[in-house]
C-alpha cells in the first residue's frame, strides 16, 4: 500500500529540478585530449550555475574525438543559456584541453571562435539566432577530398561590418569531403551579419582539400562562392594556404 504514495511524490521531485547537460566534443587532433582538471560555468539571462569539476567518475573524460556528458540539477531557472565557460584548475592546469564545440541540452550549440591555446578560461557562446546552411562541393579531382582538414567558415556582412564563425565542419557519422560530393552542414546559433559578403575559411590540419563551391544559406538568402583560382587548403603550406577568403 505504502507505494502508492511513493509514486507520485518521486515525481514531484524531479519536476522542481530544472536538469541541466552538456555534451562536450574534445577535437581530435594530436594533443587535443586532456588530464587536466575543468570546471564549467553556465551563464543564461536569469542568472548563472556552477558547473563545478568536469569528472565522470571512474572514466577517462576528454579524449580524443570523444564527446562526454556532464548532468546536473538546479533549482533554479537559468533562462536562456549564452554561454557556457571552461575554466581550467589545479596543478595539472598545464595540461591544455581543445575543445571542438559544446552541446547544451540538445537543442543549442555552442561555439569558440577564438581559436588560441593556453587559456585558463574560454568562453563557448551563442553567437545569435540565426542558422546558416552550407552545401560544399569538393572537386572531382586526384587528391582533392580530405579526411581530415578542420576547416571552419567565417562569413563576414557586405563591407565587413560582423562576422560570425562556425565550428569545425563535421557531420558526425558522415565520411565528409569525397571526390565530387556535396556536404551540407546546418550550423545554428550563428549570428546574423545582414548581407552576405565574404567568407574565409580557415584549415587546422595538413590533409590537403580542393573544393569547388560553397554555397551559404541564410532564410531566403543565399549566395554561391566559387573557388576560382582553384586554391588548396591544408595547414602544410607546402601543399596549400591555411586561410583563404572568397568575396564574390
Ligand atoms: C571578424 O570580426 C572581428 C571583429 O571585428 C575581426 O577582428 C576579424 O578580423 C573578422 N574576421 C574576418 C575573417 O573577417
Ligand atoms: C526574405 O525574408 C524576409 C524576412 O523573412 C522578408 O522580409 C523578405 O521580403 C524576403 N525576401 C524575399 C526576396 O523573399
């Protein structure tokens, strides 16, 4: 009989709790995992939650390419998350940490687009509200598709009044850039920079990649950019340039 009291008052509990998660995707580069000590602070427009020490016990957090989970629960609501920020702590703070992106709650992406290292804190952020399609086209050529380029876009505003930068292009799951594919990659929480004008991107790893065209989406907006001089990227200079922009 006892349990059927039992029940609902489980109930009322969680629903008073507001449960907060993060996904956190390290980069797979060399040297990108980590044994370092995090901590990590959520700041929405009602206020802000220590995260506290980013430990799954018992498992090894942070490697690379993996993508680890971290719950908490509050009592508090935060309202709508901007950002969330990694802070690094104690004696293994040396042990630098790249993070590709982070995922809250599964609907919002966050981002860094400041690519530096060594930092003690780093901030990922929404950037805006707007959501950007790229469909990339890699050229049908020898050698052209990549496996591993780490590129990332920036698109700038006509006259180059904002920019918004996304993540490293990656469809999880999805062997992206092959000999004459086209990858489409839907990008949320970028900011809107108006008009499109210009877009960079940047290569983080050595695999060379030729495309063809880029072509960016933004509501009914949309723009194609043509790789006319038919550049290769690849963070080996020997092989191609490490960042290239595109006006057309
Ligand atoms: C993006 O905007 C920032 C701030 O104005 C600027 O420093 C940076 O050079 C811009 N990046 C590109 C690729 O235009
Ligand atoms: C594009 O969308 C905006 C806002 O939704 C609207 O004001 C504008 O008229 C649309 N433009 C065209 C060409 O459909």
């Amino acid at each position: 009989m006892k349990f059927h009291f039992l029940v609902p008052c489980l109930m009322a509990v969680q629903v008073l709790g507001q449960n907060y998660h993060l996904d956190i995707v390290t980069g797979s580069r060399k040297y990108d995992d980590s044994d370092g000590t995090f901590r990590a602070v959520l700041s929405g427009q009602k206020g802000s939650l220590e995260f506290g020490v980013l430990d799954n016990p018992n498992y090894n957090d942070f490697q690379l390419g993996a993508m680890d989970n971290f719950q908490m629960s509050s009592g508090e609501d935060l309202g709508k998350i901007n950002c969330v920020t990694l802070q690094a702590r104690g004696s293994k703070s040396d042990d630098a940490w790249m993070v590709d992106y982070i995922i809250y709650n599964t609907d919002g992406r966050y981002l860094s687009s400041d690519t530096s290292e060594g930092d003690d804190e780093k901030d990922f952020c929404r950037q805006g509200d707007a959501t950007y399609t790229f469909e990339i086209t890699t050229a049908n050529e020898k050698w052209a598709d990549t496996d591993n380029i780490h590129a990332r876009i920036t698109v700038s505003s006509k006259g180059n009044r904002g920019n918004t930068t996304t993540g490293i292009l990656d469809n999880k799951g999805i062997d992206d850039f092959v000999l004459g594919n086209t990858d489409t990659f839907v990008i949320p929480d970028l900011k809107n920079v108006g008009k499109i004008g210009c877009v960079t991107l940047t290569a983080e790893q050595d695999d060379a990649w030729l495309f063809d065209t880029i072509k960016v989406t933004r509501g009914n907006q949309s723009k194609t950019f043509k790789n006319t001089g038919k550049v290769w990227l690849s963070s080996d200079l020997s092989e191609g340039v490490d960042y290239l922009e595109i006006c057309q």
